[in-house]
C-alpha cells in the first residue's frame, strides 16, 4: 500500500512539472557574458589607449572601469581588425577562429555596439554620440558590464569562450590603438561560471 502511493504522488509531481526543451547543440541564439577586459602588450605608445579592466563592485555587479586616452580623433578614416580565438578543447586559444576586417572603425564600432555604444558614451562622459570622437581622455568610474551584452552582433553563433583582439589601423596601416575582450557565449537559460 505505502508503495502505491509513493507511485501515485511521484506520478502525479512529474506529470506536472513544466517540461522545458533545452537542446544542447554547439550553435544558437547565445547570452554574451564579458569575462576580461585588457589592453594589448603593446600599446604604451599608440595615440589610441584603452585602459580598461574589470572591477568586482558587490558579488553579482561587475564594472568596466578606467580610462580611454584619444590623442587622435576616432574616425572614419581607421580600419578595423578583429581576430577571434576561440578556446581549445584540450586547451589554450585557437586563433584566427573569426576574421574580420573593414574600413570606417568608428561608424561601424557604432553599428556594431548597439545599445552598448549609448552606454559607453555615457558612461566614459565623452561629449558626443555621433563620429568623430574628439581627441581628449575620457574616464569611467565604472559601468556595469551588463549594460555591454546589448550589442548588434549575429544572434546566434557557436558557444564558447573566445578573445577577440581588436586593432585599429591608420591609412599607412599601422596599429593605433589595441584592445583584447574575453568573452563566453552561453546558452540562454544557463548562468555563468
């Protein structure tokens, strides 16, 4: 009898439940979450300086902080060179997982942002949300990461973790400014680690 009715009341809990389809394919609509924010090696001396880092503000807000130093307008008149390595299976970054190159860095910066660019420009209290930013040191005192998952990017891709290092070149093709993005590309319903 005690057996019947453990039957009965598991039955009746899992017929139920809600049944939720999550398939774990190795592409789709994804959640970006921003890991590591940091400059290249070697941009001490580039008119273009992206001084930015991740700061912990409480246990589940996280903010970019610092600086972006401009000693040259961010123009049209810059390329774009994006290089996306992609996390190994065994280990270690893959590069040259995604290439993308193309010409007019700040419009399509702009195009590309989304939403996140309003945030940026906000939050780094630069004058304008049009191209060209003006030459000059705009500072943070931080902005929650969050506010930069709001982007242009395709909605669906492979999931993963990937750095994507971003170059931005002159007329005669030298690198100007430099910045290195870690990200995770999750499924929708799961949570970071």
């Amino acid at each position: 009898m005690l057996i019947k009715k453990f039957g009965l009341i598991l039955f009746f809990s899992s017929s139920q439940s809600e049944n939720l389809f999550r398939p774990n394919l190795p592409a789709g609509e994804y959640r970006l979450v921003i890991d590591n924010v940091y400059p290249c090696e070697t941009t001490k001396n580039h008119p273009i300086q992206f001084n930015w880092y991740l700061s912990k503000k409480t246990s589940s807000i996280t903010e970019l902080k610092g600086n972006t130093t401009l000693l040259i307008p961010f123009d049209d008149t810059l390329t774009i060179d994006y290089n996306f390595a992609s996390w190994g299976s065994t280990g270690g970054w893959v590069p040259n997982a995604h290439i993308l190159k193309t010409k007019k860095a700040c419009s399509n910066v702009k195009h590309l942002s989304g939403n996140a660019w309003l945030n940026s420009m906000n939050g780094f209290n630069i004058p304008t949300y049009k191209c060209p930013i003006p030459a000059g040191t705009y500072i943070t005192s931080g902005i929650d990461k969050k506010k930069f998952e709001d982007m242009n990017f395709p909605k669906t891709y492979f999931y993963g973790k990937y750095k994507v290092v971003c170059r931005y070149k002159n007329l005669k093709n030298e690198v100007v400014g430099c910045v290195v993005v870690e990200v995770n590309l999750i499924r929708p319903w799961e949570t970071p680690i």
